[in-house]
C-alpha cells in the first residue's frame, strides 16, 4: 500500500505543480471597451510614485513619464516601452545628488502574463544608467547600469499598473546593480493616445 500511495502522492503533486505552471504561463490580451484590440494602439502615463533603491541611495523622479505602443498577436498581449524619460530626479540621501539618468537601449519588450489570478505587466530588458554627484557620496562621479526586467500588477478598476518587490518575485522579475538586488517602486497609471482615446483599458 505505501508504495502505491506514494505513486499517487507524487502524481497529485505534478499535476499541481504542471497546473501552476500553466497558471503562471497563461497571457491575457490587451482590451478596449471590453473589445480585443486589432491592430496597434498607443499607450501613455506618468508615474504616480516611483522610487528605486541601491543599496544607501533611493532616487526618486518628479516627472516619471512613459510612451508604450500595444498590439495582440494570438490572443496575447505584448508591446515596447519606446520612450521613458526621466526629470528632476532626487536622492533621499544627504550626500548624493542626480547628476545624470537616462533610460538606454530602448526601445524596451514588453508582455502581459497572468499567474496565482492576477494580471502582470513585464517589461524586459530594463537599462537604466544613473550617475550620482556629491562629494561625500560613494557612488559619485561612476555611471551606475540598473539592468533586468520587472513584472508589475494591472488593475483594470484603476487602469493602473504596479510595480513593487512582491509583483517582482511574483513574476521571476528582477533589478540588478552587478550581483546586487535593486529595489523598484511605482504605480503607473495607463490611457490610449491614440484611436482608443478615452476608451476604458482593460487586461484580460
């Protein structure tokens, strides 16, 4: 009997783990007005909050804008960030000021995916070079690269997306400085700018 429980044991645990992986796999599509979007639309936004934290130095940006452009293909959604600059740019940190940062190698891919019931936004291949002044500050005057990619929530209430260390983990995201884990922070509010204007935005 134990053997045999065993087998049965193990078979439940695949199909558990071949489910979830399913789960996490599975892509929603882009959305207008409940309708699949054809063809390819124009997405804007500006952060509402958005800060990302090196070890010792959190940055933030007044003016954290975005120009994403959508499409469908097979019924899931994808897309690239093909403009992200980045204005008035502060530290939290006494010694260090922004002397520069700058969003390179775009345009950056992007996809939607689903996983554990929620709806994620992933862009990749995230290039971020900072360059930090101050001369007291121990990053000053060495350009800095954050690379990676991030997976941030959709919410299609709020039309928003976003991003924090437990939507990161969440998708198998992440930020890095070298072999060190950078922190991302933001919420970035979404809306059509071009033939889906004032069209409510949905994820699914």
């Amino acid at each position: 009997m134990r053997p045999r429980r065993g087998i049965l044991l193990f078979v439940a645990v695949m199909a558990l783990t071949l489910g979830a992986a399913a789960a996490a796999s599975a892509s929603p599509a882009w959305k207008f007005n409940g309708t699949e979007l054809s063809g390819s639309e124009t997405l804007v936004g500006a952060a509402t909050s958005s800060s990302m934290t090196i070890p010792g130095v959190t940055t933030e940006c007044a003016h954290f804008l975005y120009n994403m452009k959508v499409s469908n293909s097979g019924g899931k959604g994808k897309g690239e960030i093909t403009e992200l600059p980045l204005f008035e740019c502060t530290t939290q940190t006494a010694h260090c000021t922004v002397a520069s940062i700058e969003a390179k190698g775009l345009p950056w891919p992007t996809h939607l995916a689903s996983a554990w019931g929620n709806n994620y936004l992933i862009v990749e291949n995230i290039d971020v070079e900072v360059v930090y002044g101050g001369s007291l500050c121990a990053y000053a005057g060495i350009p800095i690269t954050v690379y990676g990619s991030a997976g941030g929530e959709t919410n299609n209430s709020t039309e928003t997306a976003t991003f924090n260390n437990s939507t990161i983990l969440a998708t198998g995201t992440g930020l890095w400085v070298g072999f060190t884990w950078v922190e991302w922070n933001g919420v970035f509010p979404t809306e059509a700018f071009g033939t889906h204007r004032e069209q409510t935005l949905e994820v699914a």
